[in-house]
C-alpha cells in the first residue's frame, strides 16, 4: 500500500505531467490563417505576409503561418460561401463580402469594423495598350470604336470586371449623359471583347502573352506591375474619369471564432493599415490611405478624377442586383453581343 503521505506529491507530479501532454491553445502555438483573395493581388501579400510574420512575432512571440488562395473576387467569395474555411477576405469590391454577411459568416456590420469603410488600399481602373498605342485609345468611348479589341475580365466572376463595366456606365453619366447612353456605350464596348477570362490575371496574360486585343483595362497597380515586368511593350493609359476601386477587408467571423483565431487574423488586418503595410501596398503601386506614404510615392499616382459606385450606383447591392445578377443589364448585354 502506497504510503498516504505521499499521495498529494504523486498527484502533483501526474498533473504536471498530463498538462505537458495536452495541444498548446491557439495562442500559444503555431498559428495558421488563410487569407482568401482575389487573383491580382498575389504579389502584394506575397510581401505583407513575411513582414506581418515578423512583426507579431516580435509583439507577441507567437509563430504565425499564412496560406493563400487567390481567383476572380466574386468566385472566391462563392467558394467562401460554399464552406472554405478562410480566416480573412480581402477582396476588391464590398460587394463580395456583403454575400458572405448576408450568409452569416461575416457580421453585418463588417465595413466599419476597420477604417475607411475596411478598405486599407484602393486603385481605379485604366488601360493598358501596347507601345506606341497605334488604335489611338485615350478614353471609354475609344474602346467602342469598330476594330479595336478590348480586353476584360468577366464581370459575373471578376471584381475588376464588374468595376470596369461601371466605369465605363459611369463615365456617360458624369458627361451628363442618361442612362440608355450609358448602356449602349457598355455594349459597344464587350463586343469588342473577344474573350471573357474568369478572372483579372487571366485577362493579363491573354493580353501579355497570348498577344490578343488592343488593350487591357484593369486596376492601375496591375498595368503598373505589368509595365514593371515588361518594360517598353505597353504604356498605361489614364482615361477623363474612373471609378474609386476599394479593396475591403473583414474577418471571416465564423470561422475565427470556432478556431480561437480572431486575435491574429484581426491583428493581420490592422496590419495593412500600419506604415509598414501602407508601404508595402504603395510599392505593390496601391493608393494607400496613410498621407505621408501616398505623399512619398506620389511619382506613381497620376490624378484623375475619380466617382464611387455609392455616388453613381447607389451602392454595390444595387449595383450587382441591376447589372450583374442573373438576368440582369449584363446579361442581357453580352447575350445579345
């Protein structure tokens, strides 16, 4: 028989022992996020992540692992929606996050859990054409004129799509134009568009590198990159008006919540908006809403003038459900192309 006296030591030790055994909280471990994105904006967290890495490392001493999966914005709200278990969204369009609150992922009120309506980094859509522009393209009503090809992604799957499609509709609009206008200006302009990719990338490289169309228009950090890479071939045209392109974030609320991960996937977010991620977008040529950062890369931002999609559209939930739902403007745009 074991000597009571040295029962309450025993089960100490057994304690201790069973506590050394049990998984470490999220906190404690190594912690992994899944930011879900959309296509062209690979590089930019390809550079966030390693930096934000580091610096919760330092204010916290937890590990961090980030994985990404990138696509057109609205096909990857969907796969969201459908059960893939992002811990964050950044999107470029509010519309795409709007789905998953409506779905009861993200909360409702997910726009004014971060500054500037959530949307750390913004951009507007310009056009890319090739060295020398020999179709002339200085403006929307440029990309309508017969024998020009015009490249764009597919506004029912890309957010830089449906933002060059309200552009487009809108830059009528600021000209005093009406509404019939502005929808025979879209229409002459995707029949001029040979190929609907799914997404912004996909629309890049068909330009690029497969040599189709005669111009590009997507955001303006993308045609930079592109001018980046490729040098002299294209040149970046800035047309009379363009639409604000934000880029919101939000925490995927249900998922944090079930895996204990709201505390780095929020501290992930606040991130972008720190100097140190100001800069990282203003390289990545975002417009950022730090002004000393904007100010110090103002060389990379040419003015333009620029009209939202509250001011023209009243809101994206308008916008989508007159535009781009199904049986919508769109739809009846491209079916009668």
């Amino acid at each position: 028989m074991p000597n009571k006296s040295f029962l309450p030591l025993r089960r100490l030790i057994l304690a201790l022992a069973a506590g050394a055994a049990l998984p470490l909280s999220a906190s404690a471990a190594n912690v992994e996020l899944l930011n879900v994105s959309y296509d062209v904006a690979r590089e930019l967290y390809k550079d966030v992540n390693p930096a934000f890495i580091a610096d919760y490392k330092k204010a916290t001493g937890d590990t961090v692992t980030i994985k990404q999966s990138h696509g057109g914005s609205s096909k990857q709200a969907r796969a969201v929606a459908d059960g893939l278990e992002a811990s964050v969204v950044t999107m470029n369009q509010a519309n795409d996050i709007d789905m998953l609150a409506d779905r009861g992922l993200v909360t409702k009120d997910w726009a004014k859990k971060f500054p500037n309506n959530a949307a750390p980094y913004y951009s507007t859509m310009v056009f890319l054409v090739r060295k020398g522009n020999p179709k002339g393209i200085k403006n929307w009503d440029d990309l309508a004129k017969p024998g020009v090809q015009v490249v764009i992604p597919n506004p029912k799957t890309a957010g830089n799509g449906r933002y060059t499609y309200l552009a487009a509709w809108g830059s009528v609009l600021k000209k005093g134009g009406n509404e019939a206008q502005a929808r025979d200006l879209v229409a002459r302009i995707f029949k001029n568009v040979p190929i609907l990719d799914a997404g912004g990338r996909a629309a890049t490289t068909t330009f690029t590198q497969r040599q189709i169309g005669d111009a590009l228009v997507t955001f303006e950090n993308e045609v930079s990159m592109v001018r980046k890479e490729f040098g002299d071939n294209f040149e970046v045209v800035y047309p009379q008006t363009s639409i604000l392109a934000e880029s919101p974030v939000a925490v995927v609320d249900k998922v944090v919540d079930r895996r204990n991960l709201r505390k780095p996937a929020t501290a992930y977010l606040n991130f972008l908006y720190s100097p140190a991620g100001q800069e990282i977008g203003a390289k990545h040529f975002l417009r950022v809403r730090n002004e000393a950062v904007m100010k110090k890369y103002a060389a990379n931002y040419k003015p333009i003038a620029l009209f939202s999609v509250d001011e023209l559209f009243g809101g994206w939930r308008n916008a989508q459900k007159k535009h781009f739902d199904d049986g919508g403007e769109f739809d009846k745009i491209y079916q009668s192309k």
